[in-house]
C-alpha cells in the first residue's frame, strides 16, 4: 500500500490546492516498507498533484481541505482520500498504517502549537 | 460564560464608547457575553490569541468554515480557516509583528469541500497594557457578490437552472412565490433533477439571503448522532460529549434549513421534527432548556412521501406539516429539448475550466446521448460530459470518448420510457437487437468452428493430444482445457 500526505512544515496541508510538498509512503501490515521520501513540487497544482497520484499508484490520500471535484475524481480513480486531518504527518501517517485514520480527524497534538 | 472586557476588541472607537457611556450602560456592555455579541454579527468571525490558535468563533463563521468551536478550539488558525493568504507570507504573523490590519479577499476551502470567495479583514487585538493579546478575523463571503458579478449581463441569480421545456417554465414560475414566504417547502424529484439546486436558489431570492444556508442529507448520519447534530447536545448527554454542541437548527438560526433525503428520517426524530415545525422550539439531547430558532425549514426526498405513509414509514402528520407548499422537479427524461441545453451548457463549462480545445461533440456521439434515458438525470448527464471532455484527446468528442456503459443494451432498456420519441427508442432497440444477433451467431459459429478443428486434428494424430496441439498451434493444457469443454 502506497501513501500520499500532503505535508506543510510537520504537519499536514491545510490545503491539497495550495501544496507543494509531499510525503510517499509504502507499508505492509508489519510497518514501512522503507524510508518515507519527500516530494518538492514545481509550485502549487492541484491537476499536477491528481496526475502525480495516478502516476505514482498511490492508494491512501491524506489531506486538509480538497475541492469536490478533486476528490470525486481521485474517488473515480479508486483513490481513498482521507480528508480534512489536522496533525503531525508523522502521527497521521502509523494512524493510517494502523487504519485507525479518518476524515476529519484532529489530532490532539495539533491543539494549542504554534502557528506554522 | 466567558466575558469580554471590550476594551481588548476594537481599540480606538469601542473604548471611547465606554468611557463616555452612563455607568448602567457601562455595565450591560460589560456583562454581555462574548459569544452574543459575535452571533449578532451576520459576519463569520473567529478569535486568535497570541500563539494563533482559535479562541472562539461566532456560529456565521462555524457556518462558513464546517467546523464546529468545540472542534477547532485551540487548533492553530490556518488550519481551521484554510485560506490561500498563507502562500502570499504569513500575513497572521506579520499583524501580530507590526500590529496593523490588513483587508484583502482570498478563498477559502471549507469541510464541505466547497471554495468560497472571501474578504479577509484581519486585525490586532490589545490587552489592558496596549499589548497585542491575538487577532479578530473576520471573513465575509463575497459568493452572492462574485455570482452577481459573473451575471452581470442581464441574466439574474437563477441563471444556473436551465430548461426551455414547459415542465420546467411551470417551475421557474413557482420559485419566486416560493421565496416570498417563510412556509415549510418539500421538493420531490428522482435522484440527480436538482432538488438541492433549487432549495438554494429559494434560500437566495428570499429575505433570508444573507443568513446561513445549513443543508443536512437525513440519509446520511445514524440516528443517534443525527438527533445530535440537527438538535445539538449539552455536555455530558453522552458518552463523549464533553462539550455543548449547538446543533444546525440553531447554526441555520434566521436562515433556512434544508433537510435532503427526509424519506430517510428515522420515526422516532419525525416526531421531535414536527414539535419544531409547530413550535419552533426544542430540547437539545439531554438539554432540559428549551431553545427557540427561527428557522425556515426545506425538505427534500426522491421517495414518494404519500407511499411510505401508507406504508407506516413516515409520520403522515409529518408528511401534511412539511408539505405546505410543494414542488415537484421533473426528470431529464420528460423535458423534451432540455437534453441538447444542458448538454451544451456542460460542455462550455467543462471545456472553459480544463481549457481543453474541443470543439463539440459529433453528430454519432449526439444520437448516442439523446436516445440515452439518464435514469440519473441533470448529475448524470453533467457527469459523462465531464468524462468524455476529459478523455477526449482531439477537438471532437466520438462515440468511443463517451462511457462504455452508454453502449450497454440493459441501459438502453432501461432508457426505453414513456415521455421517449417513440422512433428514437425503437430505433435504439433495433439497433441493438441486430447487434446481439450477429454477435450470437459469430460466437455460435465459431465455436463450431473450432470442434470441428480440434475433433479433426485429433482423429489425424490418432487421438495424441502432444501431437493434436502441435497441429492446431496450441499449448497442451490449453488443447486439453477446450476439449473438456467441448
């Protein structure tokens, strides 16, 4: 399994339109399969960022806010999107591994840390 | 009940006020609560401190944003508004730094997945020292503003409901008397005719425009936490409710409520949704106050409500309580010449916001789509104009650039309805019916065909499957595979 974060400084992207970097993932059920490696886009492009997505075979999105249409089309294209996550992307991410993530999820870390 | 001394709001003009107001005046301002002064602000306002992390925010800001204060209370600010202003600086940082305001219109991207056009007016907030305790934003949705602009040339707000037929003229007429009133409103229509659409335009064009538009799918939630979130809870109502939650009825206060799927409401809440309806007030879960909303409430359903009366699903009182007024939305199937409008209408939109270069669709592609029946209606229809714009690579749009499942002969079954020309339907059957035909006998023939070359082949070799393989060309396992079959 292949997972995509949408990252900004530690934590995840307020928004899957706005970012440029990125976070890659594999995993088995027994934890990473490697080192996570990180993504620098050329600037902000939510239509780079689906393609890079398809390209890369990724299954599991995890992202602040998305667009519908965004999101219904990486839905299309058998993409879980986990949507709305407020957190650490570390955290986020063994959540995901663990299938404990949802969407909307807040991450109590998130509360009360300074502003990235 | 948290208290503001508004001497840390507005520093310059609020702080005069007090100091020349008479000492009972003084002290009503004083012992109003923050959150009274924040909601009476038709205004989505959110409250930073020092560190940028949400204080509090008023219930048009919870509106706006998805987010509920109990969610994003402490939560750094960004990731609760999520606007684009971040990617020009760190404009939150920089008032904090030089203490000036700063106004200037961005975009936000809610819980709902919707982009709104927004002003920003951003500014500093000082504590008794004169020292900068956090930030007031404030975001006003300027949607109403940029669609009035977009339809600046004559055509007004409900230029985004088309149709030319007569079914549809009937509703363009309705609409406006519709808007005018505060009575409850059920809009009926299959899955996909624009029932959510035209709840919208109501809220709209009717007074209560400029307050919030809540829209909640019955189907969608399980009916413990539905109660909650229609009615809100206090805290310790349940396990994990640890915070009051206000509930929609109260976020859509003085605005219109629109209940989607209200066939799907469970029996036991019909009833506490029809206390609402007569009374307008209710408890929240394990509330024991009650709560008074001026709310103006739009249901709408694809099941026919008269139906699961009668059969015990819905509460029929309910039924003549939310059926005041009614409209029914026709399918896509009825309203003859609308399929070519819309069709054009979705293409234009498709191709401007991927900035393709198609040029249209062909005339195959044309026969193909108006003979389809769209059980789906309008979304169907939006949906495979968005699929072949963009999966087409040239400047035409063909028949093999539309989905596949267009061409299967069960959806042109299904496509055969009344309300159809009767010769495009038939035309599409006989088209079909000849294609299954050959397409039978093809297979028949050539599995024949192909019996009679392996029963050949092996009565050559005398019956040496190794040999009658290296005959015909094939692996042994796939020789011996067709003649189990055979």
């Amino acid at each position: 399994m292949k997972i995509l974060i949408t990252i900004s400084g530690d934590n995840v992207a307020p928004r899957f339109d706005m970012v440029s970097e990125l976070l890659i993932a594999s995993y088995n059920p027994k934890g990473l399969t490697g080192k996570p490696r990180t993504i620098l886009m050329a600037g902000p492009s939510p239509e780079d960022l689906c393609s890079l997505i398809l390209k890369e075979d990724i299954n599991i999105v995890i992202c602040g806010g998305i667009e519908e249409r965004h999101y219904k089309y990486l839905a299309w294209k058998k993409v879980e999107v986990f949507d709305s996550v407020i957190g650490p992307f570390n955290e986020v991410l063994d959540l995901a591994m663990k299938n404990k993530l949802r969407s909307g999820t807040i991450l109590l870390s998130a509360r009360n840390v300074r502003d990235t | 009940m948290f208290f503001v001394s508004l001497r840390l709001c507005a520093r310059p003009k609020v702080y005069c006020v007090i100091e020349t107001m008479p000492i009972s005046s003084t002290i009503l301002v004083e012992s109003v609560s923050i959150a009274e002064i924040l909601n009476g602000v038709p205004l989505g306002i959110v409250l930073l401190d020092r560190s940028l992390c949400v204080l509090r925010m008023n219930r048009f800001f919870e509106a706006l944003t998805g987010y509920s204060e109990e969610d994003a209370l402490g939560v750094p600010g960004n990731f609760i508004i999520r606007s684009d202003l971040h990617t020009r600086g760190q404009p939150f940082r920089q008032i904090l730094v030089s203490g000036e305001s700063l106004i200037q219109e961005g975009t936000i991207l809610n819980c709902h997945r919707k982009k709104l056009p927004i002003l920003f007016t951003i500014s500093p907030l000082h504590d008794s020292e004169e020292q900068i305790a956090g930030l007031i934003v404030v975001l006003e949705d300027l949607s109403s503003v940029r669609h009035a602009e977009r339809n600046a040339g004559g055509v007004d707000c409900m230029a985004k409901l088309l149709g030319h037929s007569p079914k549809m003229q009937e509703v363009f007429e309705l609409l406006p008397v519709l808007a005018r009133t505060d009575a409850s409103l059920l809009i009926t229509g299959e899955t996909g005719t624009g029932k959510d659409k035209i709840a919208e335009v109501i809220h709209k064009t009717s007074k209560r425009a400029r307050q919030p538009f809540i829209k909640i799918n019955c189907g969608a939630l399980p009916e413990s936490l539905l109660e909650s979130e229609l009615f809100g809870h206090v805290r310790g109502a349940f396990t994990g409710a640890i915070m009051d939650k206000p509930g929609m009825f109260r976020l859509a206060q003085d605005g219109t409520i629109f209940l989607t799927e209200i066939g799907d409401l469970p029996l036991s809440l019909q009833v506490k949704l029809l206390t609402v309806l007569d009374d307008m007030e209710f408890y929240p879960v394990g509330g024991c106050t009650k709560v008074k909303v001026n709310v103006r409430v739009i249901a709408a359903t694809h099941r026919s409500l008269r139906e699961q009366v009668r059969d015990g699903l819905f509460r029929e009182d309910l039924f003549y309580r939310l059926n005041v007024l009614q409209i029914h939305l026709p399918p896509l199937r009825e309203r003859e010449g609308d399929i070519r409008l819309l069709l054009d209408y979705f293409f234009r939109d498709f191709v401007s916001q991927l900035g393709s270069h198609i040029k249209g669709f062909s005339n195959a592609s044309l026969e193909v789509l108006l003979a389809y029946g769209f059980s789906g209606n309008v979304r169907e229809l939006s949906n495979i104009v968005e699929y072949a714009v963009n999966i087409c690579p040239g400047e035409q749009i063909t028949p093999e650039y539309l989905p596949k499942y267009l061409f299967a002969p069960e959806n042109h079954q299904k496509s055969v309805v009344p309300g159809q020309p009767a010769s495009v339907s038939s035309r599409e059957e006989r088209r079909h019916q000849t294609a299954n035909k050959t397409e039978t006998h093809s297979s028949e023939n050539w599995n024949e065909t192909e019996r009679e070359m392996i029963l050949g082949a092996m009565k050559k070799t005398g019956g040496n499957r190794t040999k009658a393989a290296e005959l015909l060309g094939l692996g042994r396992t796939t020789l011996w595979r067709k003649l189990k079959a055979l």
